[in-house]
C-alpha cells in the first residue's frame, strides 16, 4: 500500500510537540497532529508487505495498510470509514495506545516503523474537523434492553455497538460522569476531556441513555463513599428490568506496598492523586493532593507511574524520583528475536521528558516518618536471577520522600460488584467468561459469566490491559450479546 517506494525515499516523522518547559505550566494537550501533506508521506512508507503482521499486532485488528493507502491518496473521508469499521474511538488509540502495531510492522525488521498512531490520530482529527463524524442511528427497534455497567472504553464500545443495532442501551456509571479511567486515570495533558464529551453526545443521540451516580450494589452506600455515587441499584432490580447485563467495570484494586510506614499521611495510591487532577481542571472545587514543593517518590514504572510523574511535574514539585522494581531494559530490542512481538526495551514518555530520576531493581523496604506524616523511604538495590528477586547486601539506602505514589499496577476488579450479582471469578479475581463464539448447546456464550444473561468484558474479565483492548472486548461482548438477544449477530466479530 502506500507508496510502492516510500519506504525507502521516506523517513518517519514523528509528531511535533510543545516543548518540556512550556508544557509543563498547562494541563493541554500539546502533541500536534500530522499536518496533510506530512500525513500523506507517512502513509507512503507503509510498503505492501503481502501479510499486514501490523494488523495482527493490533488488539481490534485495524485494517492499517488499506487507510494508510487511503490517507496517502488523499482519500480522507474513505480512510476514516475504515479506521470506524474495526474502532468505535480512534481518537482515544491514537492519543494514548502504545501502539503495538508499530512493533509487529514489518518495516520494524531493520527500519523505523511506520508511524501508524499518528495517521490514526490524524485520520480521526480530520474527520471531526470535517463533520464527517455522526449519529448512527438504528433503523429499527429490537424491543430489548440492555445494561451496561461502567462507563470506560469496553463499555462505552458495547453500548454504541448494540445501540447501532437498535437495543435500547442504559449505561451506569458510579461516577459523576462519563469515561471511567478514560476520564478519571488518563490526565488531560495525554487526552483532554472534550474527546469523550463529543462520544457521548454521539452516542445520545444513537438512543444510548447515561445515568451517572449510581452504583450497582445490594449494599446501602455508606457516608462519604467517594466515586460520586448517590443512589444503589441492585443486580436483582437491573435483572429484572434488562434482558442483558454487561459488567464492564475495571480492574480499580491497586496492588499495595505492605511495608512498615504504610499508613503515614503523604503516601497514596496513583488512583487517589490522578483522579482528583482530573476533576479540577474539570471545574470541580474540591483540593487535590498536592506535589507543590515536596519530594516526590512514584514506585511503579509503567504509564500510570509516568502519569503521576507528569502531574506532579505541574505542580511544581522539588523534585520527581520513579524507582521500578524491575531490572533496567535495554535501550534498543533485538528485532530478529522479538519481532512482530511486543519488544522490551527502555522507553522514555514525554513525562519523563519534563523531568524526573528513573531508577531500576529497586525495592522499597519501609517508609519513615514524623508526627504521623511521611518524610523518607528507605530502599534497596535487587538482583534478579532465573526469575528470582535477591536483594543485594549492602546496598540499602535513605532518601528523601515528601508524597510516595504507588503505581504497581491493580490486581483485580473491586469484588463488590461482582459478588452482588453472583459472578464466578478466575484465580486473579477478574470475572470468570471465555471468549470463544463456539459452544455447546446450553453452555454459556462467549463473554457470559455463570449468572444467567450477565456478561462481562474489558478489564473486569481480562485484567488490568490496554484502552484499545478494552474496545475489542466491549465490541466482541456486543456481538456476544446481540447473538443472546436475538439468535444471530450481524455485528463484526
């Protein structure tokens, strides 16, 4: 596709950006999108390799050569059709997926990939800027119901789906508004918040109806239980009133820091400093944890650990320390081993960019304190060994520490939801559910757990992932559904 020579007259361009120092005074996005001649080079690069491994790489299987040919063309208009036909939100992908297609394709071999998130990014972009994207408003009625339970991109993507296919969707979400971690984990500086508004309204006028504030529970909601919540529901009444179920929740149960000093105020987890951000530059008048001034510490090296870094960072923190308990990745993958796999190798995210000390094989070994408040953090150097952790003697050490983020990750969904409707899990705790569309006659469906036409899907049944998995299992969960619901689907697999 593209260009039958681009590949070799072209070199990746990336994305302009605003520049550390004056990004960092704003929460903004500040990537700039491809403009449409740079758009149409980076599309000439894709090169008709004959197996599209890009495509494979992809969770949602996105047809890349055939819109990378199209942006190339100049058919923008076309390339966007196709980049919806496989993705209910390319603008939430093509602002904050890692883009595992890059990885697998095969310009990757012995090149520089082809830079397929920002034509993504590009390709939606224009067609918001050109009105090309609307309601897609079913035809006719089926007379079923649905619920979906949560709001992030798997339920969002299974209540678009099975609206467009004429369901009426009712979509619960505990918070005060719309998007989940979309809204509530991703600071406004990666995705800015009007990205999700404008789904939403798309979705409304497509019939999806939202009601914010609820919680899915058989318990009385206690005083002061965060999350905006203001009225239960109980599985029992939503059973009886929805002839399907989606449990779309996510994985919201961090993994802690069992260590001595746990409880000294100043030390939080990522999901209680991100999302209050968030609400501020949302208007909301409530305080956020603050960084300004002090020594902050962030242990976990993944994208929320560098999500905190960035937030803290505007601030005005002292200082940004990010230890990750793993050993230090090579700067470069080596390609004929890894590829089209996703590599692991050293990546540098625009938040470290801005400022930070990143340090690997790391433990933390207690966190010290006075008069109840955290004021250091003891670690210590580890080695790893045929997979096992040893820490090395001798190597502990002191430091200061203001605000301590933890951001390892979560380990599984709040169980709450799950055991109020009855839902089995796997041995991670996640909703139990296969995913194969085949089974037996009387067997569950495909994303149907143990409890009678409840379904589960994104992170409540695969764990903690990715945005862009998320809109494959919300999309496959629709099909799932829409199959229950009416005996056969007509919905993409």
């Amino acid at each position: 596709m593209g260009k039958i020579t681009g590949f070799m007259e072209f070199q990746r361009l990336s994305e302009a950006a605003e520049a550390p120092k004056s990004r960092i005074g704003h929460y903004r996005e500040f990537v700039v999108t491809l403009k449409d001649d740079e758009a149409k080079q980076q599309g000439a690069r894709c090169m008709d390799c004959g197996i599209p491994f890009c495509q494979t790489g992809c969770p949602i299987n996105n047809i890349i050569p055939d819109w990378n040919d199209l942006v190339f063309r100049g058919n923008y208009r076309q390339a966007l059709d196709t980049l919806h036909s496989t993705n209910n939100f390319p603008e939430f992908t093509g602002r904050v997926c890692p883009a595992p297609c890059e990885a697998a394709c095969t310009l990757n071999i012995n090149n520089d990939a082809v830079g397929i998130k920002s034509i993504e990014h590009f390709i939606v972009d224009k067609g918001w800027e050109e009105g090309w994207i609307a309601p897609q408003v079913a035809s006719t009625k089926t007379g079923k119901k649905v619920a979906v339970v949560g709001s992030g991109p798997a339920g969002l993507a299974a209540a678009q789906q099975l609206a467009r296919v004429g369901h009426a969707v009712t979509v619960f979400e505990k918070s005060s508004r719309i998007g989940g971690l979309l809204r509530y984990g991703i600071p406004d500086f990666k995705m800015e918040k009007s990205h999700i508004d404008r789904r939403v309204a798309q979705m409304q006028d497509e019939g999806v109806v939202f009601r914010t504030g609820v919680m899915i529970t058989d318990a009385k909601l206690p005083v002061g239980v965060g999350n905006d919540a203001a009225e239960t529901i109980s599985p029992a009444a939503l059973q009886a009133e929805f002839d399907a179920v989606v449990l779309a929740g996510g994985a919201e149960h961090p993994r802690d820091l069992p260590v001595p000093g746990r409880e000294l105020s100043g030390v939080h987890y990522a999901m209680e400093f991100l999302p209050l951000q968030n609400k501020v530059n949302a208007g909301d008048k409530i305080d956020v944890i603050s960084a300004k001034g002090k020594h902050v510490v962030v242990i976990g090296g993944g994208d929320t650990g560098s999500d905190c870094v960035g937030t803290s960072n505007r601030h005005g923190a002292a200082s940004v320390t990010q230890f990750e308990l793993m050993p230090q990745p090579p700067e470069k993958e080596n390609k004929p081993m890894v590829w089209p796999n996703w590599p692991l190798k050293m990546r540098t995210s625009s938040s470290h960019e801005e400022g930070a000390s990143r340090d690997w094989s790391v433990t933390t070994k207690a966190l010290v304190g006075k008069d109840g408040k955290v004021t250091g953090l003891k670690a210590a150097r580890v080695e790893w060994k045929d997979g096992k952790m040893t820490e090395v003697p001798g190597s502990e050490w002191e430091m200061k520490a203001d605000l301590v983020l933890l951001a390892m990750g979560f380990v599984h969904p709040v169980a709450g939801v799950l055991e109020a409707f009855g839902v089995e899990r796997d041995h991670r705790g996640n909703a139990k559910a296969h995913t194969d569309e085949g089974h037996a006659q009387g067997a569950p469906m495909a994303y149907e757990t143990n409890v009678a036409k409840v379904f589960a899907a994104g992170d409540m049944r695969r764990g903690q992932s990715l945005v862009v998995w998320a809109i494959r299992e919300g999309r496959q969960c629709a099909r799932a559904v829409d199959a229950f619901l009416m005996g056969s689907s007509t919905l993409p697999r």
